[in-house]
C-alpha cells in the first residue's frame, strides 16, 4: 500500500482498492508515496515500487483462483499450484 499521509505512529496508506490507518511501529517514521507491505493494519517492511507491483500481481492471481478455482489460461503465473504437479514434482518440491 501507497502512503498517502502520516502522523506519529501511524500512516494513512491506498491500494488494492482500499485506503486504511495503519501501525508504523515496525517501520518507523514514514513519509508520503512511499510503499508498504501491510498485513492486519500493521506496516510490515518498507518495499519499493518495483515489489509493490509484483506483491499486487501475485495477490491478483490468488484472487483469480480464488474466484475460478483455477490458475488463469496464460502465463502469469510462472508456476505451478501442488493440486497440478505430478507425483515427481511434489517430491521435489517437498524435499522427499
């Protein structure tokens, strides 16, 4: 999320279609355009423009599964959900 304005403690941020209040306690002082990873009203890391984007475009391809119950017919994802890997696959990726 973008900030949009600050007072102590706490930043006034936008994104995703939503603008809310939130902590700043683990980030410290911050200051207007910049970006934040937030999760439960809390600033949690300080990321740049560049992150914010790829944050935002993955959390677009899990609301697209969430909506489809199916990755989207392109090639966004750049992987593979476990419910589609072949038994060889989910060995690797679990180490077994």
């Amino acid at each position: 999320m973008q900030v949009l304005a600050v007072e102590p403690g706490f930043a006034h941020v936008a994104g995703r279609g939503e603008a809310r209040r939130v902590s700043t306690l683990l980030v410290g002082d911050r200051v207007a355009g910049q970006w934040l990873l937030v999760f439960l009203n809390d600033a949690r890391e300080v990321i740049d423009a560049e992150r914010a984007q790829e944050v935002n475009a993955t959390l677009d391809l899990l609301q697209a599964v969430i909506d489809t119950g199916s990755l989207p017919d392109d090639d966004r994802a750049g992987f593979v959900l476990p419910s589609a890997m072949d038994m060889g696959a989910l060995q690797r990726l679990t180490g077994a």
